[in-house]
C-alpha cells in the first residue's frame, strides 16, 4: 500500500499504534510495544528555508512546547523534495545546542571584556553608526554631477533571506546610497 509521507505521520498522530500497524500491514505477531514512538508525533510541524547556502532548500521543523525537535527535508519543496546535504541535516544541532549564543555580546574598541546587552541596545546601537557614517562619508555631487552614494557602508546579503527580505534589505541599502551591495552566493 502506497502512503505518503503526511498521510502517514497524520496516521501516527492521530490514531491508534494498532492503526498504523494495519496501515502498513505489520505482522500481528508484532506487539504495539515493540514499535518505538515516532519522535514526531504530537508536534506543530512549520516549513522554512535552509539558512547555509544559496540553494535554499526547503525544510519542516517540528516543535512541541515551543521546543524543537526535529528538522528535516521537506519532500514538497521544488528545490530539494526531501533531501538535504551533510550540513542541512545537522541544522538541528544549529537550533538545540547550550554553546549557542541567544544574547547579546558586546565588546567595546579596546576592550578585552564582552559585555552583555539587550537586543534594543543593539538595534539603537546600530541604527546610530549607520547613520554617523553615512553622513560622514555621503556624496551627492562629483564631477557636477548627482551621485547621492555612500561609499563608507557595504552591505552583503545571506542565504537566510528569503526573497522578499533581500528586496526589502536591497531597498534599503540603495536609499542610504550604497553602491557596495553584493550576496553570499555571488561571492
Ligand atoms: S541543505 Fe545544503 S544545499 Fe540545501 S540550502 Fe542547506 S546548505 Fe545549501
């Protein structure tokens, strides 16, 4: 019997261990014990996108409690139909790991120490230097001609933005006046 791969985690969570056991024609021989629990049962299951390379393969992440506990291909992806590369596979260590950083570290010029900030500073704090530099290093005219760059900032893009996110950061970059605009996957 053929079953795809939704219909059979919809199977395993929401019916009976003797349910599937049918739904795939397992020996009655075999006891509901025997069977170990899919991980993934009982799960909220959200798709997104690899953030490693330029491919952008598509993944399900599968949370219970607002904890993740799996991530793998998604097999309705046009990209990559379930599969994933050695690195797309380990992303759920990228996610579930005590030596990742969730808060913010700052280490002033000169500093030997981090110090630890909130997420507000951090935002303000770069709102700040963006704006200190572009007005230090803006061009309007050269040459009596209008320029309006910024030849202080670069901008470089990741394979974590999607479509719509690299159009708004593009956006945003041109109306500072950066010329210095480039993606990770060009380079
Ligand atoms: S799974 Fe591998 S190939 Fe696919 S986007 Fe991630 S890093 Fe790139």
């Amino acid at each position: 019997m053929k079953i795809s791969r939704r219909g059979f985690l919809g199977a395993a969570g929401t019916g009976t261990l003797g349910g599937v056991i049918s739904l795939f024609g397992v020996p009655k021989s075999v006891k509901a014990a025997e069977i170990p629990e899919i991980k993934t049962v009982q799960t909220t299951e959200s798709t997104t996108i690899c953030p490693f390379c330029g491919v952008g393969c598509g993944l399900i992440v599968s949370a219970r409690e607002g904890k993740v506990i799996n991530i793998e291909g998604d097999p309705d992806h046009p990209i990559n139909e379930g599969s994933l590369c050695s690195k797309g596979m380990a992303l759920y260590q990228l996610a579930v790991n005590e030596r990742r950083l969730n808060k913010v570290k700052y280490r002033a010029p000169g500093s030997p120490e981090w110090e630890e900030k909130s997420w507000d500073w951090a935002l303000t704090e770069i709102a700040k230097r963006v704006k200190k530099t572009r007005d230090a290093t803006f061009v309007a005219k050269e040459d009596g001609k209008i320029v309006n760059r910024t030849n202080g900032i670069a901008c470089l893009g990741g394979a974590a933005l999607d479509n719509e996110e690299c159009y708004l950061y593009s956006k945003f970059a041109r109306s500072l006046g950066v010329t210095y605009l480039e993606h990770q996957a060009r380079i």
